[in-house]
C-alpha cells in the first residue's frame, strides 16, 4: 500500500500502488483543482515536500508545460502522476 500526503488539507491517504494522484485527491476530499487531467493547463500543479523518488517519472506533457525550472524546483502535475508505493508529501502548488 502507499500513502499519499495532502499537507495543504493535513490529509494522509493510504491507496494502491501505482495509484493516480489525481483520483486519490479527489477521494480524499483535497483540496487540489483538477480541470483538463490532460497536463496542459497546470492547474494540479504540485509541490513534492518528500517522497518524489516514490511517483512517476516525469513525463514529456510535464516537462512541457511545466518547464525545467519548475520541476527542479520540486513541482510535478497531479494528473500526470502515479504513487508507485511508499509515501509522498504533496503541496498545493499555487499555496
């Protein structure tokens, strides 16, 4: 099992491996906004406290519209992201 951490809402989630991130916020109620889910509008913009070894790699659609300097900053878009397992520690990325 992994288990995702909404720090913006002080929600902890325990989920599937290899779960959405997008579908687990929206089960648990957080407080991340969702609009296209295609990675083009940023909108679920994320910031990766702790954990990020645990998601996805970063995707070509990321790396697009988000930019270089964004991800090295820690940011990653929560549509484009899966838990493989462990924990992640995630920020609303416009807070």
């Amino acid at each position: 099992m992994a288990k995702v951490i909404f720090a913006s809402d002080k929600i902890t989630i325990e989920t599937k491996d290899d779960s959405d991130v997008c579908f687990v916020a929206d089960k648990a109620k957080a407080s991340l906004p969702f609009d296209c889910y295609e990675g083009v509008c940023e909108t679920c913009r994320v910031l990766v406290d702790e954990g990020g070894e645990n998601l996805s790699e970063v995707n070509e659609q990321e790396k697009y519209t988000l930019g270089e300097e964004k991800i090295a900053q820690g940011f990653r878009l929560g549509c484009q992201i899966k838990i493989k397992s462990g924990y992640v520690i995630l920020r609303n990325g416009w807070d």
